[in-house]
C-alpha cells in the first residue's frame, strides 16, 4: 500500500482486519467474489461535477454531503480507514490546487484503465485459481494515499497516483500496475492475514510483501520489460544496498526501506529488494503456477528468502 509514494507500500494494516472480516462475512461480499474483477470510477465524476460547478474551489460541506456521504462502498471504507473528510480534502485542493486540476489528464484515461485493469485481474485468476475478486475502486482523497487495499478490495486515489511522475510516464501503464500491484495485496489479506496485517513487520517481511505485489503486478499486466521505479539511480551500487539489506532484514524500523519516498522522489529500496527476492524465487522455480501460489501466500519471509536463491548483486534474467 502506499501512503504518498509510497502502489502497491503503507503498513497500517492490523486496523483493516475487523473490516475485511466484517465484509467478507456479508452475503453481497460472497456475490460480488462470483461475479469477477469490478473497476468502479463513478466517484471521479461525482467529484469533478462538484469541483468544476465551485470553480475549483468547492466547500468541506458540500464535498462532504455530495460526494462521500454517498460516494460508492469502496470511497465510504477509505473515508473510515484513512481520514478523508469534505474537509481534509478542501484542505489539500487549498494546500496543492494543481494536483486537482492537473489531475483531470489522468481521469480521461480512466476508460482504458477500467479494461486492461479487469483484464489483468482476469489473468490474475487464470494463473491463480484462489484468486478472490473484491472491488477496485477510484475516486479522489486528500492528495493520498496512492493506493491502499486490504481483504475488502482496492481503493485508488486519483489525484495522488496521478501526481507521481516517476512510477511511470505513461499514465494507462501506471494505473494499471498499480491497481495490479494493490490487488495483490488483496489477495496477500486474504491469504495470510498474519503476515500482512502485522503492525510491526520486519524490514524483510515488508519488503516482500511490496516486493511480490510488483513482481505479481508486472506479470498479470504483461509488463515482459517492467523496471522498478525504486531501483537505485546508480545499479553499480546495487550490491551494496542489497547487503546492507540483508544486515537490516530483521529490523522493524522500515524508516531506510520503506514509506520514506516523496511526491518527487522514489526512496522505497525496500520494493526494489524484495522484487529481487521474489523474482529469483520465481526463476528458480521449475513449476512457475506453483511458484506464484508460494508467493501470494507467503507465510514465512525468512524460509522465502533462503529457499529463493537470491543474494546481493545477483543477476536476473
């Protein structure tokens, strides 16, 4: 999950478990797994229709009354989980008006996102049988997060991930890969809850559950040529880092690894690392659909690591 950069990483996730129980206990909850991926972008326009009729300068109450207050489920759950008021949102459009405005580039481009997201989480299904197909949802936050799921579905915000220039100059791929990327962990919610939901991972069970969400994300998009966007500017340094990492990988302080990006600048080493691990996993894996199904529902990062034959420097295919 991700806070401000930083898809697919935020780790306040023990506070979504009650939620993604109380949801997955519903009746329309079991209906709405039967019925495939749902791509939801009404709240966009709810949101702009009440933006461009205030001139770009709508108030806390109305936003508050006429677009969360009946906004969608998925926009009601992020408003719950992560303090997006009509307020706070009036806050961030007084604080960062440009966000908002530029924003609207991103929201003509939502058509073709709605198709090769639900195509990607199709082939999500298709190579992993377990797959569970809660609702994406994007609207408009208060400048974040990029992207926050848990076993409830994905929530997106628009204005934040639409910000973030350096995870993809392409705007259809970076939506994509980030829904993609965050319906991993989706299914990392559902299938190890402990794991995920911990309030106080480890710099490596961190890094391997962004990690895998890129690694998942690039295969289901069909990205043959994905390039992490926290990589470190000079790869000669690489092994490096990926020592240090390895001399940090038992820390629960995240603060060198992860969620230490900006709306400029990437940091998050931590996805990088454990994209490597994941990756390597999954090349040494003589049965690829098998491998995929350890990595969603990694249960125990340490044995992960030592059976993915990674090591600093490495090189991957």
């Amino acid at each position: 999950m991700k806070e401000v950069p930083s898809a697919a990483g935020a780790m306040q996730r023990s506070a979504l478990m009650l939620a993604g129980v109380l949801a997955l206990a519903s009746p329309s909850f079991a209906a709405r797994q039967a019925a495939g991926p749902i791509v939801r972008t009404k709240d966009v326009a709810r949101f702009y229709k009440i933006y461009d009729a205030a001139r770009g300068h709508p108030t806390a109450e109305r936003l508050q009354d006429g677009y969360i207050d009946i906004g969608s489920p998925g926009l009601r759950h992020l408003a719950q989980i992560r303090n997006v008021t009509g307020s706070s949102i009036a806050k961030a459009i007084a604080a960062h008006p440009a966000i908002y405005s530029d924003a609207k580039r991103c929201m003509t481009a939502l058509p073709r996102v709605r198709s090769r997201a639900t195509a990607a989480l199709v082939r999500l299904g298709e190579i992993y049988p377990e797959a569970k197909f809660p609702p994406v949802t994007i609207a408009i936050s208060r400048g974040k997060p990029v992207g926050v799921a848990d076993s409830t579905g994905v929530m997106i915000g628009l204005e934040a991930l639409c910000a973030v220039n350096y995870l993809n100059p392409n705007v259809e791929d970076r939506f994509v890969h980030t829904i993609a990327h965050e319906y991993t962990h989706v299914q990392q919610a559902l299938q190890s809850p402990a794991l995920f939901d911990n309030p106080k991972p480890t710099v490596l069970a961190a890094s391997l559950i962004e990690g895998a969400a890129d690694f998942t994300a690039a295969l289901i998009a069909g990205e043959r040529a994905f390039h992490s966007p926290y990589a470190p500017v000079d790869m000669a340094a690489g092994k490096e880092i990926e020592s240090r990492f390895l001399a940090d990988q038992d820390k629960t302080d995240l603060s060198d690894w992860i969620d230490n990006g900006t709306l400029t600048e990437p940091g998050d080493l931590g996805y990088w690392v454990g994209y490597r691990i994941v990756k390597a996993y999954y090349e040494h894996a003589p049965d690829k659909r098998e491998a995929l199904r350890e990595i969603l529902e990694m249960k125990r990062p340490k044995a992960f690591l030592a059976r993915s034959g990674w090591y600093p420097g490495i090189r991957l295919k």
